[in-house]
C-alpha cells in the first residue's frame, strides 16, 4: 500500500519504511507527525480525494532536522559592472514513515 502526501506545496508518494526529505517542519527531533492524504493506492487500485482522502493518513517519525550542502547564487548586469555573489542552505526535515491508515 502506498499513498500520496502533500506537504511544503509539494506531493511525495510514500510507503511503509521510507525515508523523505522535506521542507522544515515545526517538530522535535524523535516526535512523530501527520500528513493529510492526497491520494492511496492498494492492490485493487487507487482512490483520490478531494482534496484529501477522508479517514486516512500518513504517521512518520521525524529523525532529523538540518540544512542542506549550500549553494552558489551569482547574479550580475552586463555592462553595469554590478554583480552579487552569495550563498543559500536550504533547511529540511528528515522523516522516515511509520505507518500508512486508510
């Protein structure tokens, strides 16, 4: 069984075991954390709600929070003789998922 979740404005499709990287979420490290349902999916097919699948949800178990490698953002003019140089570390949320409730 496996199931689409959103969060962050983005979708993930999860199962049982998996680990995902998403955007920061608010939670400790070791607590657990709900997603809502956008869709599930079984041997006899799929079900999609509207927006989200009435009863079922996604329990995981945050095992980190942490930044990501940083990046290199180089913005410039031609011309103008003006240009920026800095650096980005996108923050992110380590989960790994614990069950899937239909």
């Amino acid at each position: 069984m496996f199931a689409v979740i959103e969060t962050g404005g983005k979708q993930y499709k999860v199962q049982y075991g998996d680990v995902i990287y998403v955007e920061k979420l608010n939670a400790e490290e070791e607590s657990e954390v709900n997603f809502s349902v956008v869709a599930i999916g079984d041997e006899n097919g799929m079900k999609f709600g509207t927006p989200y699948v009435e009863g079922a949800t996604v329990t995981g178990k945050v095992v980190k929070n942490g930044k990501a490698k940083k990046i290199t953002v180089f913005t410039y003019k031609a011309k103008k003789n003006s240009k920026r140089k800095m650096g980005h570390r996108q923050p992110y949320t380590k989960v790994q998922i614990e069950a899937v409730n239909a």
